[in-house]
C-alpha cells in the first residue's frame, strides 16, 4: 500500500529544522499567525524572504 497523499505543490517541504525560542519570540509568533491567518510555518518563511531580499540588495 501506498501512503495516502496530500495536497499537490510545486515545492514539496521536505526538509525540517529546529529552532530555539523565547516566550516573547512564541507571543510574536502567534500574534502574527494569528493576525494574518497562516501558519507559524508560513510566518517563519516569510521572514526569512525578508531578510533575504534585505542582504540582496
């Protein structure tokens, strides 16, 4: 058997990594996720685009 499959993506998150936070990182996180609608997950890459197109420049 085959494990079922989930929602089809042009770019499959396969990889993971853990992080180390502080309660008031965990507040701000939530209150992003929250305000927004999205996941932590989704929050998280959205910051790292940031500071990406930041040291781009």
């Amino acid at each position: 058997m085959t494990p079922p499959m989930g929602r089809p993506t042009d770019e499959p998150k396969t990889f993971s990594t853990r992080i180390r936070l502080s309660q008031t990182d965990i507040k701000v996180l939530d209150y992003c996720s929250k305000a927004l609608r999205k996941p932590k997950s989704e929050i998280i890459r959205l910051g790292i685009k940031e500071v990406y197109k930041k040291i781009k420049k």
